[in-house]
C-alpha cells in the first residue's frame, strides 16, 4: 500500500545522508585556524540584509571605519560592500545565497551582516532555504558565540550554539512521505559536536569561568542529542579545572528566571535549535534581543551579525531610520575583538553601556517618538572622542 512512497522517501533519505557524510569528511580534513595577526590586510565584508538590514548595518559600518579609520588609511584594513543577499534576489535566482553573492563573499575574512528574511508558510516568498543557514555551512561557521551580560543583576552568560548541523542542518530538506506524513532530520556528527564542546571549554579556560552547562533533551532524543551530550562529557575530561554540567532544554528555560539558579551559569554549549530559542531568551534581560550581538566563528572565516529579524513591517510603515542598531553594533565590537583590534572593542563597549545605560541623552524607540538610528551613532562616535 505504502511501497511507492517509502521508495521515494527513501531515495531522498539517501540523498541527504550522502551530503551529510560529504560534509562530515570536509570538516575533519579542516584543522588549521586563521591567524589575522598575519595577514597585511584584514578584509570586512559588510551585507545589509532585508528590511531594517541595511539602515541598522550603515551606522555599525560608519562605527568601524570612524574607530578603524588609521588603519584604513594604512591599508591593513579594507571594507567591501556586498549588495545581493536581499529576499528579492535570493528567490529570483532561487537561491539561499546566489553563486556571485557567495564568491564575493568568501573574498573577505570577516563579514557583519544585517538580519535576513527567512520565508515561511503564508508568506508570498516561495520556500528557500534561510541565509543565515546556507552561510554558516557554505563558510562552515559552526560556532554562533551569544554573549548576554546584566551586572547588576548578576548575569554573565556566553552561549556556544552549534551552528551547522542539528535540526537546522537539513531544514529545507524534509519529505513528505504522504498527505498525512512528513518527517524532517536532526543531525549530530562527532568531529561537529567536539569542535562546538572544545570552543566552549577553550573560551571558559582562556576568560577564567569555572563552569561549562551543556543543554540538551537527551533524555527524550536519545540518538542525535545523546550523542552530542556523551561527546562534550569525554571534552570535558580534558579540562579538570572546569566543572561541567548538564540541563534539559525544558528547565534550563525555566532556570534562566530562576534568580537563586541563573547567576550560577558562565558558559553554556548546546545544539542549534535549542541555542535559538535560548539565547533569544537570554537577551531579554539585558533589554531584548535588539540589544544583542552574534558571532559565527568557523576555522577560515568569521560572520558577525544582529540576532533579531529584518522587521518588514517597519519599513514598509517607513520607520527603519528609527530602528535600533545597538544589536548589530554589538557585535561590532566581537568583529574588532576577534580580528585582534581589543583595545578598539573595549572603547565602543564601553560607548554602547554610556549611551543605552548611563547617560542615555538620546533613546530608540523604533518610532518617531525618539531618535534615528543615524542619530544615536552619532551620539556613539561623539562619545568614542571622549574615552
């Protein structure tokens, strides 16, 4: 009765898992980091995105070229512009990211993104694969870093998100078996569960935090998410000075409320799916996820990007110079980190805590009710002048 449809399910399962293993042994292969301090010129993309993208990328871009501005002019800094990776363009090509858009950007080191639209059921857009999806396996950046911190409040967390395999990894690749049955994969290797583990114990040995909280549901996805817990216990082996723990995804959302629970975690390491829902979670303390910054690290390349979505609905009310750049900014400031300019990074962290948290002259409301988004960086700069 079901023949025909579990042989063409079938085909399509097998399709899928040879892509899987391909991809597995491309990553193995792939040992050596990229060293910047050796490069004669670091190279930053910057992609604006869809909707609120490029009006909230051009202020962080205005940032880094006023704070990068000697180096520029040295020529051990370049900025290259990447137009293309609209919604309007993807779907014209039919493409997650088109071929000229991804040659253009694998010619860069470093790359800040604005938000990306992701169609989805009842949307007009035709189903295609996320952008944010297709980049991190396109330049392998498995490791999205989410840092949320809220002092007096006594919240320090840094997010290690599996970037590239889990239930995102085969997203647009379900089957529909029949009418009545569809099935989507969820995907777990060694080597990609070992390199996520080791960044987050690395990143806990190198910034002194004690603690490492691996997130799961292993108890329930026995195969998949049993697997990635197993492998980051064997990591945690080789880092005894580091306590490790782990917490089903269920009441980790509930702890991070917790007020006697939450200040307990540091650094915490989880599959894909779950590291989305949390760490969107996580920004709402600190003010929401427009107040959130996001690094993708991969072994060659590194993507740096705000966490919220392309907001449609502000542009088309004509409202996105009034859309908050402080997401997209901070993780402005992990670009300068990561590509070795710290001292950089410091001072427009410490312009962001001045100018949303202390002196607060000028406010984003998303509205007309307060500033531009031109405005407040202009607010930023003027502050970067007086540290």
């Amino acid at each position: 009765m079901y023949e025909e449809a579990i042989k063409n399910a079938t085909e399509k399962f097998a399709a899928v898992l040879k892509k899987q293993l391909e991809r597995n042994d491309r990553i193995k292969a792939d040992k050596e980091f990229l060293d910047f301090s050796k490069l004669d010129k670091i190279i930053i993309g910057v992609v604006g995105g869809d909707g609120i993208g490029p009006a909230i990328t051009r202020q962080a871009h205005r940032i880094l070229e006023f704070l990068l501005a000697d180096e520029v002019k040295a020529g051990k800094v370049e900025f290259k512009v990447i137009d293309g990776l609209t919604i309007e363009n993807r779907v014209s090509k039919m493409q997650p990211i088109p071929d000229d858009v991804l040659e253009e950007l694998k010619k860069c080191h470093v790359i800040l993104k604005g938000p990306t639209t992701t169609p989805r059921k009842g949307d007009p857009w035709p189903n295609i694969e996320s952008a944010n999806v297709a980049m991190r396996k396109a330049l392998d950046l498995f490791a999205n870093v989410r840092p949320v911190k809220v002092p007096e409040q006594g919240i320090d967390w840094t997010f290690f998100r599996e970037n590239t395999e889990g239930s995102y990894a085969v997203g647009s690749d379900g089957v529909h078996v029949t009418d009545d049955l569809a099935i989507d994969f969820c995907v777990t290797t060694t080597e990609g569960t070992e390199r996520i583990a080791r960044a987050a114990f690395e990143y806990a040995k190198k910034n002194g935090k004690t603690r490492v909280t691996a997130v799961t549901k292993a108890n329930v996805i026995k195969t998949t998410d049993g697997k990635f817990l197993d492998i980051c216990k064997e990591v945690a082996k080789e880092y005894s000075d580091i306590e490790f723990d782990d917490w089903y995804i269920d009441i980790m959302t509930a702890k991070l409320v917790d007020e006697k629970r939450r200040t307990g975690f540091q650094v915490v390491v989880l599959p894909n799916l779950y590291g989305d829902i949390i760490t969107d979670e996580a920004a709402e303390f600190q003010g929401g996820v427009g107040t959130a910054g996001s690094a993708n690290f991969g072994k060659r390349y590194a993507m740096f990007e705000a966490i919220h979505g392309s907001a449609p609905r502000m542009v088309q009310e004509g409202r996105d110079k009034y859309a908050d750049p402080s997401s997209i900014i901070r993780a402005a400031v992990m670009l300068l980190n990561h590509i070795g300019y710290s001292k950089e990074a410091d001072k427009l962290s410490r312009a962001l805590d001045i100018c949303m948290y202390e002196e607060k002259k000028l406010t984003i409301t998303g509205r007309d009710t307060g500033a531009t988004n031109e405005e407040f960086s202009d607010y930023i700069m003027e502050t970067l002048k007086t540290l």
